[in-house]
C-alpha cells in the first residue's frame, strides 16, 4: 500500500477503504453527509453518480444533463461549487 494508508497493524486507512469500500463505513459517511447543510450536496451528488452508473445505456445522455443542471451549474438546485471545472466539464469526443 501506498506510505501513510496502512497503521502498524497493517490496518487499511485510505478514504476509499473506509468510506467507500466497507458497507458500514459508506453508510455512516453518506449519513454524516446528508446530515449536514454544508456537504447534504455532496452526498446528493454522490447517490444520483451511483444511480446514473446503474442506468441504462439509452437513459444516460438524459440523466447526466439532469445531473449537470443540478450539482454542476452555478444556480442549479445543489450547486457542488466546491468540485474544480475538470470535474464538472462535459466529456469530450
């Protein structure tokens, strides 16, 4: 594992272990999100990407411009103004 991931144990510590990968870990992060004013956008944004990965083909054009209005547009409903302009630009090609 990468320096600073593991703890003498051996025991994994990156974000995506603890928040992502394990069920428990997830739920209580995505709870902490939605829980709180500041980041109840993030953990908006992160419920539609997991449901738009879940869509299908025919639906995804459509579900992804939904979610450009609302987490990735200055004015939309949940505006994630906290994501860099590379991670909200349109995919190219």
């Amino acid at each position: 594992a990468p320096p600073g991931h593991t703890q003498d144990g051996g025991q994994e510590t990156s974000f995506r272990w603890q928040c992502v990968e394990q069920p428990i870990g997830k739920l209580l992060f995505r709870r902490f999100l939605e829980g709180s004013a500041e980041f109840a956008a993030a953990g908006a944004l992160w419920s539609e990407i997991e449901a738009f990965e879940q869509c299908e083909d025919a639906e995804r054009e459509e579900s992804a411009k939904r979610l450009r209005g609302r987490f990735f547009t200055p004015g939309g409903s949940e505006h994630c103004g906290f994501l860099s302009a590379a991670a909200t630009a349109p995919p190219t090609g």
